[in-house]
C-alpha cells in the first residue's frame, strides 16, 4: 500500500496544484512524505486538556519535515474540538489555525486551517487500533472520489512546553484544510441548513450516503449539515457533500461511540440509510457501483501493515456483512430510515 499511496500523493503534488492557481499548499508539501509523518507538537498540555466550554485557541508550535527538507518548526495556534469527545476523552482531536503570512513567506498557499484526529483514551494499543480505523475510512472514500478530504497518516509526539520531559507519543490523522478541498474539487465551502433536495448534486449526495450506509455511518446529517462539509461547485451550482469524522461508524468502532437513536438506530451494529430517496434505477446503479469497488476496497485495507491482523480482518467483515447480505442491501432500495442489522462483529482486542 506504501508504494500505491506514494504514487497518489505524487500525483497529487503534481496535479491537483494546478486547481489552486498553481500554489502548492503546506497539506501538499506534507503528502510527498512516506505513508507516516513523524510530528513534535509542543504546547501547554494542562490547558489543552482543561474542559472549558468555550474553548479559545492557544500558543503551540509544530515540528516536522516534508518535501526532503530538514525539520521546521511552524507557530501556529491550536484548540480543541469536538464536544462530545471533550467531554468523554481523556485527549480531544484538535484544530490546527497556522500564519497565513508564514505560509505565504515560504512559498505556500494561505490554507491554514486543518483538523487533526487525535486518541481518545490513554490506552495505547486502543487508541491506535482507533485512529488507525478511522484512517483507513477516510482513505476508502478517497477510492471513491476525489471529491473528499485528502488525509495524512501521523506519529505525534505531544511536549509540555511547561514541563519538555512530559511527552506523550501518539498516533493521528491530519485532515486537508475544507477551503484548500473545496478549491481543488472546483467549488467553495457554503454554511446553509436545510437545503432542498434539488440544491444538490444527487449523484454526489448517493455517492456519500451509500459509502455512509455501506461502512456503517450513522452520525451525519444532510440537513443539518452534521460531520459533513457542503461545497458548492462552481460550474454547476450544485451542493456537494463531503463527509468526515467517521470514529461512530461500525467500521471504526470505537469505545466511545454511541447509536444516534434519533435515525433509528439502537445499536452501532445497525445500519441505518439516511441519504436521499433515489430511484430505483439510481440505487440498482450506485449498488453495482460499489459492488465493482468492493475488491478495491479489500485490497486497501489487507495491505495496510500498520494496521494488525484482528482488525484488518475485523473491517474486511463489516465489507463483508454488506456486500454478502441481501437483507442489508436491501436496505438501498427502501426509503431512509430502513434498517438492517449485522451480529457479532465486534474486532477481538
């Protein structure tokens, strides 16, 4: 998978630039690396981790090389997100706020906003098992499409600046800049609610629900534009939808998740459609559509090392529980909120 994903962070250092008026952007420089970007983010650890309802950005700096260069450290403000992660988690995902003028001093478009998927639990093992998940589906809809957030795999290693020897190493996902993708798929980014179903760009939005559906995603929302992203495409003026945060997903799993009972769902087992209502032919299409990416998909998930054995065979199963099963696919072809049901697919720890 290593020399795959090279070839396509390749292609997009020497292709996808040319969306941005030819500036390449810090996500791309990063995207020459290997499959894994080893990373020092220092800042005040106790102030990050302090639940505050309002939480306001704070000093940090971060620390890595990329393009060949020698490490460089960058000052950037950093704050976390995700309510109820910081709630529940002993360490929140963040957010990522560099210098514009930093970016344009050194050559790079003024893309400065990426979120980071951090661990949530101090178990270790867990916790990578967790990231490394939720990675891997955010890298089977770049299969999809390039209509998604680009993702680099990271290896954070977490300094106190009030105490350097309190370290803390630890895996994540570095998540595109929303602007730098909306630009690169040829749209911008729009805040709207409760746009019709016509606004949109419905082969784009069947594309999505069905890849939602087919992981076992139930923790979004069209309407209300909840864990998913709307550009608005320039040539056509339709809505696309771009999802992310996939961690209550069947195919993460993770500890934390819980059911969004509100779609129907009881369990993170069940899968729930919550996508537009298409037609028959539409949906008997974007069936068979993803059916011919289903060996594509396998082939992505067996060749990634880092991920162990137990939970590469456990996502292969989830692919499995829904191209195997006609009551779950089934599940296509009703309108949303038909549910079906998958038993005993919990990953062994």
């Amino acid at each position: 998978m290593k020399t795959r994903l090279l070839f396509l962070s390749l292609f997009a250092i020497l292709y996808l630039p040319l969306q941005a008026n030819g500036e390449r952007s810090l996500f791309d420089e990063i995207q020459l690396q290997e499959e894994i970007l080893e990373v020092e983010l220092t800042t005040d650890l106790d102030a990050l981790l302090t639940p505050i309802e309002n939480t306001e950005y704070q000093k940090a700096s971060i620390r890595f090389a990329h393009s060949g260069k020698a490490p460089a450290s960058w000052d950037l403000k950093i704050k976390a997100r995700g309510r109820y992660r910081y709630r529940i988690c002993d360490f929140p995902p963040i957010k990522l706020n560099f210098d514009k003028d930093d970016l344009q001093a050194a050559g790079l478009a003024a893309y400065d906003k990426y979120k980071l998927v951090t661990h949530c639990f101090d178990n270790e093992a867990e916790a990578r098992d967790n990231v490394l998940r939720e990675y891997m589906a955010y890298r089977l809809y770049n299969e999809v499409t390039d209509q998604s957030f680009r993702v680099q795999l990271v290896k954070i290693t977490y300094i106190d600046s009030n105490d350097p020897k309190k370290l803390k190493e630890r895996w994540g996902v570095l998540i595109e800049s929303t602007d730098e993708m909306a630009a690169r798929i040829g749209g911008e980014e729009v805040d709207l609610l409760n746009q019709p179903e016509d606004s949109f760009d419905l082969r784009a939005e069947h594309r999505m629900s069905v890849f939602q559906y087919l992981i076992g995603n139930s923790d979004y929302d069209l309407r209300m534009v909840r864990n998913i992203k709307l550009v608005k495409m320039h040539e056509t003026g339709k809505l696309v939808p771009v999802p992310y945060d996939f961690d209550f997903s069947l195919l993460v799993n993770a500890e934390y998740a819980v059911p969004n009972n509100n779609a129907g769902q009881m369990r993170i087992e069940d899968r729930v459609y919550l996508g537009f209502d298409h037609g028959e032919d539409q949906v008997r299409y974007m069936d068979k559509y993803y059916e011919s990416m289903r060996k594509q998909f396998e082939e992505a998930i067996k060749e990634t090392e880092m991920v162990n054995r137990s939970n590469r065979n456990y996502m292969l199963k989830v692919l499995e529980s829904f191209f195997e099963s006609q009551e779950v696919r089934e599940g296509l072809y009703a309108k949303s909120m038909k549910k079906a049901t998958i038993k005993e697919l919990a990953p062994t720890k």
